[in-house]
C-alpha cells in the first residue's frame, strides 16, 4: 500500500472537484479549492475522521467496499478507479459485465435531478445509485446484500417488493424483468452471475420458473406506469429510459403530466423527502 501516494491522490481529486459538481451549494463562506474532506466522507458514507487518516496517510487499509465508495463519492472515471485500487494495494479490480462502478457522467445526471425520481441500474437490475426523490418515492434500493441486489430476485423472492405495483402491472412487469434477464444469460453465459439469479429463482419461484420457461424476449416496458404509493396514494408516471452503453448501465427516471394530479404528489414526495408519514387511506 502506498500511503502517501494515495493520500496525495485523495487530496488532489478532492481539490478538483467543485460543490456543483455534486449536486451540493457552494455557500458563502467556501474559501478551500474543491470539497471539504466532511463532504467527500457524507458522500461515501463514512466518518469524517476514517477519511482523513486516509488522506493524511496514517489510516489502515481501506477495504474493497470502501475504495469503491470513495471512487464514487470524488466521482471518479474506470481508469482513476483501478489506479485508487492499486495504490490501496488491492491491485487493478476486474472489469466484469456486471458492472457496478458508475460513470461519473451519469452521477453527474443524478445530481441535477434531485427533485426527480430517477435511478440507475446496471445490467442485473441491481440499484447503484438513487436521487432523494426515489428514495422517497421506492425507497432506499442500494443497501442490499447478495442476490437481493437484483430487482428481478427480490420481485420473484420479496411479495413487498409488489406493494406499489397493481395489475395489469404486475404481470407485464414479470415478463418484462425475466425477459430482460434472460439477454444478459445469453450475452453473458450459462457460468455467469446472471445465471446464477436464473437457478435460485428457479427452486424459489413457481411463477419465475413458469415465465423462464415461456422464453420470452425482447418484452419492452410500458414507458406510462401506474403506482400505488403508500404515502400519497395513485400515481402515473412517464419512465424514461437512457442507456450507458459502455458501462452497460439503465438510467430510469419517472416524471409526471405538468399541472397533473400526480405532478403535484411528486412535487409532495420531494418536499417530504423520505421521512414516514401514515398511509393515506
């Protein structure tokens, strides 16, 4: 590991980068270049103290988990991510096609559509990253562990992860992930983590054993979406879709009709945030 080149690297992106490039205010009273080391450590989810041992080159180890945390948060491009690696001494991370390292790019998009439910998928259907306006809307999606990752596994494995959804939707929604998942086992092969989704949901889930076996493929999503929200009730959202196609990641993001019903309970949820309210009923 080398402790001073990595502090000097964590320092140096730290300084590049500026408030606005995160999504943050800059304030008045900002006289340091770039993010303050409290502002990096909120954006990887750690303390500030663990931080800035790391930048000042006296902390231990940072894990794997913690790198890609901290590329994330000081927005960093592949390359730069596999140089931080190298220099944590984990040498140069694989680059499979499950790819969960964002493009900075896309963090960028994240960051100006704070106020909008927008989420960013990879090709598993697992969440990377969320606005707060999704997480008040579905919910905090990227603190699961395993296979639960994938929304395709927790939709077949979890009935709540259905609570929003009514039929039709339901079922389209069914053939639309097992569709979906089904090109990434072509792509990506019988030896894959896609395939491996495919064998547990398989012993797990009578409907997704039965919807595999249909081979269906190529079932778009219906790009107009009811929800039945457990805070502000009935919505129906436009879902756009943009794709990254070197990173093989999903951008989804869900507005409303301007001057709808539905705008105005968005517009409710982004004030609100995520905080927990009863139900309307």
């Amino acid at each position: 590991m080398e402790y001073s080149d990595l502090a000097d690297f964590l320092r140096k992106r730290r300084e590049a980068l500026q408030p606005e490039d995160v999504g943050m205010p800059r304030g008045r009273r900002r006289r340091t270049p770039g993010l303050r080391r409290e502002e990096v450590a909120a954006l990887a989810s750690m303390s500030t103290d663990y931080y800035s041992r790391l930048e000042g080159g006296r902390g231990p180890q940072p894990s794997v988990e913690m790198l890609g945390s901290i590329a994330r948060a000081l927005r960093l491009t592949m390359e730069e991510r596999d140089h931080l690696f190298v220099l944590a001494g984990h040498g140069t991370p694989p680059r499979p096609t499950r790819d969960c390292h964002v493009d900075p790019g896309m963090l960028r998009i994240l960051d100006r559509l704070q106020d909008t439910p927008a989420m960013l998928i990879n090709r598993c259907g697992e969440t990377l990253a969320q606005t707060p306006a999704h997480i008040a809307f579905a919910g905090e999606q990227t603190n699961y562990t395993g296979m639960a990752r994938s929304e395709v596994y927790r939709w077949f494995a979890d009935p709540s992860s259905r609570a929003m959804y009514r039929e039709p939707e339901v079922s389209t929604h069914s053939r639309v992930l097992v569709s979906s998942l089904r090109s990434v086992v072509t792509a990506d092969g019988p030896k894959s983590y896609a395939a491996s989704i495919v064998h547990a949901l398989q012993k797990l889930s009578p409907e997704f054993a039965e919807i595999w076996d249909a081979h269906e493929i190529g079932i778009a999503h219906s790009r107009t979406k009811r929800f039945n929200h457990p805070v502000v009730g009935e919505l129906e959202l436009y879902c756009e879709l943009i794709d990254n196609r070197d990173r093989q990641q999903t951008l989804l993001v869900f507005t409303a009709t301007p001057g709808s019903e539905s705008a105005e309970k968005l517009q409710l949820l982004a004030v609100l945030g995520s905080q927990t309210l009863d139900p309307v009923r």
